[in-house]
C-alpha cells in the first residue's frame, strides 16, 4: 500500500511500511523512512508507483483550467477529491484526485486553504484584485527584464537614471530600478558601477562626486527658503577703532578682523573682532535651524554651500567701509615684554577700514618686510604701507605667542611642507561641471600673514573658552589630553586642555557665519557681557544641557562629511591638473611601506599621496622619482612605478612628524561606497589658516 502526503507545505509519495491508529512508518523512493500522521495522509492506493503519480499528477496540473476549475468549485469548503469529480468527472482517477489538489495549493489566488486537502474558493472581489496584482507583478517583471536587457547593451533607461544614487548608495532592493541594474550585472558579469557607467548613466566623474555628495548630505538641495534676514540692535556703541581683515581674495563670509591701539606708548591694545550674528539669530527660530541643519559652511575648489543665506550674511560680514556688528575681544599688551595683561570684550559696532587679501599681499608683507623698514616692495597698496608698523608689531606679538606655546605642546609646530590653493579658471562662485582648467599653487604654512591672524584666533578662542568657564557657563570646545600617538581632537562641554595648540582651554568661536559650533559659543559669549556673573542664569543653552551634547554629535559628523568631501574634491582637481599639463612622472618621498609590498608616496611639488610599486624595504623619506599610471576619475586614484632614487640611503631618516595626521586631501585611493575620512583644522577651508 502507498501513501500521499503533506509534509511541511510539500506533497510526498511512499510506501506505507506499518500504520498504527495515529500515524504511519513510510519509506519514500530514495530509501529514507518517515513517520507521517494519519491526519496528513490525503490518498492511499496500490497503483500506480508512488513516483508515476507523482509525475501524472504534475502534469494534469498543469493543464487544469483555473478559471474553469474555480466555477466548478462549490461555494462552501470541499475537498480535492470533490472538485476533481466536478471538474473531471464522478469516477475521476487517483492521477486526477492529485492533480486537482496540486493545482489548487499552487493557485492561493483562487483558492484558500482550509485544511489538509480541503479548500474555500476566493470571492468573484478577491480573485479579479488578485488576477489583477499578477498581472502587474507580470508587467513589472518584464519591464526589469527589458532595462536589464537594455543595460547589458549599453543603453540606460530613464528611470534607472533618475534613481542612479539612491540605487548605488541607499538602495530599495525591492525597487525595479534596482533589481534591473542587479540582474544586467549578473549577466553581463560587470560591477553594478562601471556597468551604469558603460551605460551612460553617470554623465562625468565630477558630476558623480557632486550629485552623491548632494545625495547624502542636501537631499532636497542647496538652495535656502525666503526668510526675513535679521537687522542687528540699533543701539550698538561705536568703537574708535580702525580695524581691517586678512582673508583669501574669494572670501566672502568675513568673520574676523584685527585693530591695534597705542602703537609706541608703551601699552598696546590688541581688537580681535568677530562678526557677531549671534547679536541679532536666536535659537529656536527657522533661521537657526537653517544654521543647525548645514551646521557650516562646505568648501571645494572653485565653489561652496554657505551655511547661512547671503542675506544674513552680507549684513555681517565685516566688509571694509563701513562699521559692522561685531563681539570685540581688547587684549591689553605690555609693548616691550610681549605680556598680555588684561583683556575684555564688548558688544559694538567696529569700523572695518580695510578687507586684506593675502594671496595678494603674500609676496609684500615677509619676514624681512616687516622686520626691516629699510626694504621696499614696489607697488605696495597705500593701505598696506600704511598698515606697516602695526603689522610688523603683530608678526613680533605672534612669534612670541607662537614660542610660549610651543613651550606648553613640548615641540615647536613644524610648518615645513606647503599649503596648496586651488582656482578654477573663470569659475571662481559658479558651480564647477569638472572641466574646467585647474590652477594649483603654492603657499608656504605659517606665512606672517597666516601667522597673525592665526596667533589672534587661539588667543580670542582660548580666552572666551576660559572665561566661560569662570562664569560657569557651558560652551563647546575642543580638547586634547596629550601629543601622544592616537591621541585625537574631541569634542565637548568642558574647559579642557589641548595638548596639540598648548593652550588651557579651547572654544571656536572665530567663525559664526561659518560654523554652527561658532555660532553656539558666540550666544553664550554675549549673554556673559551682558548678565557677567548672572550669565549661568540666561544663557541660551544651560549647564549638562542636552541640547548642546546634540549639537556636537551631529556637528561633528556633519564636519567630518564636509572636510572629506573638500578632500576629495581636491584630490580630483589634483587628478586633473596631471591630465591637463600631460605629467607622467613626479618626485616624490616615502611615507610608509603598505601591505602587499607597494609604498605610499607623497608628491614633493603637488597635494597628491599615491601607491607606488616597486618601491619595497625603502626607509620613510626616501626621495624617489615616480612614473605614474592612468588615473581614474570615478575612483579619484593613480598608481606609479619606481623609476630611480634620487637621494642617498643615509638622508632618507624621517619626513615631517605630522606626515601620518595629514594625509587629508592628498590621500587615496577612494572607495565609492565608504565614508571619506575626517580632518582635523581649525579651519580647514582655501581662505583661512590650519589651527588645530
């Protein structure tokens, strides 16, 4: 005697060894035995062999008609066994009996289960909803398969290009658009990127870097609202200062600006003067939380997303000729010793009678230039000469900051390799495509300009940092318990020092209208000069505020996007200043030795680290002379091969000391579909200096 039976949704046949009341001892075809309840049991016959049934009974299935079988159907439940005697006839056959049920448990559509063998048919409702959700799960199906197709010949159709990013990065799996890139790079065994890119779905590798960037970090685009930009207090004292700023000549978010008072008298009183939006912002209103939602500004070669709207800004920037809010930091200097004596800060309006720019006084103002009044630059602006001596006594006030902090870290700062600027060709404030021709030149770390404003900038930041914590008022600041290796920059609410300036405490606080940790501290500041000892008490944001921990978390993970974003977009324009001056070989120095035997090099005259091969056992800082290979846009890499040494073994000891913490821009290859790696500067942008 055999059996057919259910088992875990699957119908098996086999013959029936022993049977007690409840259950069986079966023996299916391949020799395997099984215990099979006798409520599982739906058919016992003697012929045919429990295999041909099988097979008899798969292919009678197949032909049942449904729609014909489900009219056949009664109304209330029924058996296979009935619907087979319906549909075929009264002496319907085992064959027959098994493939009406086969038929029905493949057909849920049309009928629901009720039990073992038994069944309900589906409403005339239920079944046409059902029909119709297979017909468009039909449709789609073959509409994956044509842009599947269409894909494998090189063709990409619209809506695939329209989810390009989402599908790359943030994918619905279930999505058409999806699975259709899925299965063309199964078939044609192509990675799901280079065959989008074969297809002309990715129009330029720029345009691929820009529109991911603007996928993950601006999803509903870079453009701001219309909102009424904030007039600062009309009762704001006027300051009898002439105060002027040092930027890059593309800045246009002027935060900071110097005065000096009482040249030659023996005391001198230092102005640093930071824009002030926090004077007239407040938080909690929809423009702070456009500044909370950029958290700042973003930077790349030839273009940027400011943080705030250009209304705010040019309110507040303090541009030359006119007085500007401003929160003023007056340091009080004894002349000769250098020593800082007292300091306070006011709320005002500051005269700004000057908006210097460095690329374009870099070659004028020099060491010798100030050091020796002798010295003359031809075509010197009025201004400037003007400006002479109380620059000159900044570089001095600088040099001697610079020396006492030195002191603290233990080590001086080392400013030995080059700072790189890029421009773009007539692009300069309009949004780049890629194929615009690059400029990259050189500009030497710690220039005196570049020191001035950056000496001013840790005094006003670690002294504002300090004194928020007196007052017992919150702020954010960034710390670092020691110089030791893998100890990093953090984040948080407490006056901590940080080993790598050499300084008590440290709270940004000199870029308001480019960081939204500026901006924070900036309203805490205010509230301290207007309540003093009172300020715990009406400051924004309170003692273990919540709000303020939220604020650095997210900062800190929006800053990191930004800077590896303004790496990689220079590592891409670096990319194509090779391709466009046709370099095929660089000098270049060791940095370390990789796994695998190739070696990571830096480039002597470009801010380029790069794979060299051939390169195996040489001793960091060996100088060598590189031939490069194909550079790939989409991956932002090049590989080179060792030509020749170019120095001895014995010079070849050490390079710089931040050559591990500085990779930064000129590191790579890139990995799509990896976060980019974070930096640490004060102000890691093309218009300010590198400050810890």
């Amino acid at each position: 005697m055999h059996v057919l039976f259910e088992d875990s949704g699957k119908f098996l046949a086999g013959r029936i060894l022993s049977e007690a009341e409840a259950s069986a001892q079966v023996e299916l075809e391949s020799g395997k035995r099984v215990k099979v309840k006798t409520a599982h049991m739906l058919l016992k016959f003697d012929k045919p062999s429990p295999p041909e049934l099988l097979m008899q009974a798969q292919a009678i299935a197949s032909e049942i008609e449904l729609d014909l079988a489900w009219e056949f159907a009664p109304e209330d439940e029924f058996s296979f066994a009935d619907l087979a005697k319906d549909y075929f006839s009264e002496q319907a056959t085992l064959a027959q009996q098994a493939g009406a049920l086969f038929c029905m448990h493949d057909s849920p559509h049309y009928f629901r289960r009720a039990g073992k063998g038994r069944f309900k048919k589906a409403s005339a409702e239920v079944l046409q909803q059902a029909l119709a959700a297979l017909e468009k799960k039909k449709a789609l199906q073959q509409q994956v398969a044509d842009w599947a197709q269409a894909l494998g010949q090189g063709q990409c159709p619209p809506p695939i290009r329209e989810q390009l990013y989402k599908i790359l990065f943030k994918p619905d799996k279930n999505a058409p658009e999806y699975k259709a890139v899925v299965e063309a790079s199964r078939a044609t065994h192509t990675a799901p990127l280079a065959l989008l890119q074969q297809a002309g779905a990715i129009d330029s590798a720029y345009q691929f870097h820009w529109q991911r960037f603007l996928f993950d970090n601006f999803p509903k685009g870079t453009g701001f609202p219309s909102l009424e930009a904030p007039q600062p207090p009309a009762d704001l004292p006027l300051a009898p200062v002439q105060a002027y700023s040092i930027d890059d000549s593309h800045t246009t978010e002027i935060d900071d600006a110097l005065s000096l008072q009482g040249l030659g008298t023996g005391t001198v009183v230092l102005g640093i003067h930071i824009a002030a939006p926090g004077l007239a912002m407040v938080p909690g209103t929809p423009l702070d939380q456009l500044g909370r939602n950029r958290l700042s500004t973003v930077y790349m070669p030839g273009y940027k997303i400011t943080m705030l709207p250009d209304a705010v800004v040019q309110i507040y920037t303090l541009d030359e000729g006119r007085a500007n809010p401003a929160v003023s930091l007056y340091v009080t200097i004894n002349e000769a010793t250098l020593e800082i004596t007292g300091t306070e800060t006011k709320l005002e309006r500051v005269p700004v009678a000057a908006n210097l720019r460095h690329d374009q006084l870099d070659h004028i103002v020099t060491e010798s230039w100030l050091q020796d009044a002798s010295v003359q630059v031809p075509d010197t602006p009025e201004v400037v000469s003007a400006l002479r001596p109380q620059l000159a006594f900044l570089y001095r006030l600088a040099q001697h900051l610079k020396a006492q902090r030195e002191v603290v870290r233990g080590k001086p700062e080392n400013f030995n390799r080059p700072d790189y600027n890029f421009r773009l060709q007539g692009k300069q404030g309009a949004e780049p495509n890629g194929s615009e021709t690059v400029e990259i030149s050189v500009r030497q770390r710690g220039a005196p300009l570049d020191l001035i404003v950056a000496e001013a900038a840790i005094v006003a930041n670690s002294t504002w940092g300090s004194w928020l914590a007196e007052l017992g008022v919150p702020g954010i600041y960034r710390s670092q318990a020691s110089m030791a290796p893998g100890v990093k920059v953090r984040m948080g609410t407490k006056a901590l020092p940080h080993a790598g300036i050499g300084v008590k405490s440290y709270a940004w606080a000199t870029s308001p209208l480019r960081r939204y940790v500026d901006l924070v501290n900036q309203w805490q500041i205010i509230a301290c000069v207007r309540h003093g000892n009172t300020a715990a008490l009406a400051a924004p944001f309170k003692p273990k505020d919540a709000e303020l921990f939220s604020i650095i978390s997210s900062f800190e993970a929006t800053y990191s996007a930004y800077n590896g974003y303004q790496s990689s977009m220079e590592r891409f324009w670096t990319l194509k200043y090779l391709q466009q001056n046709a370099i095929t070989e660089l000098e270049a120095t060791v940095l370390k030795e990789m796994p695998g035997g190739d070696c990571l090099v830096r480039a002597d005259t470009l801010p380029l680290v790069f794979a060299v091969l051939g390169a195996q056992n040489l001793p960091r800082g060996a100088r060598l002379r590189v031939k490069l290979g194909a550079v790939d846009e989409m991956a932002l890499d090049v590989h080179g091969t060792l030509l020749e040494r170019l120095d001895n073994t014995s010079d070849a000891e050490a390079t710089e000391s931040e050559d591990e913490e500085d990779l930064g821009a000129g590191a790579g290859p890139i990995a799509i579909a990896v976060d980019l790696t974070d930096t640490d500067t004060e102000n890691n942008t093309p218009s300010a200096p590198s400050v810890g």
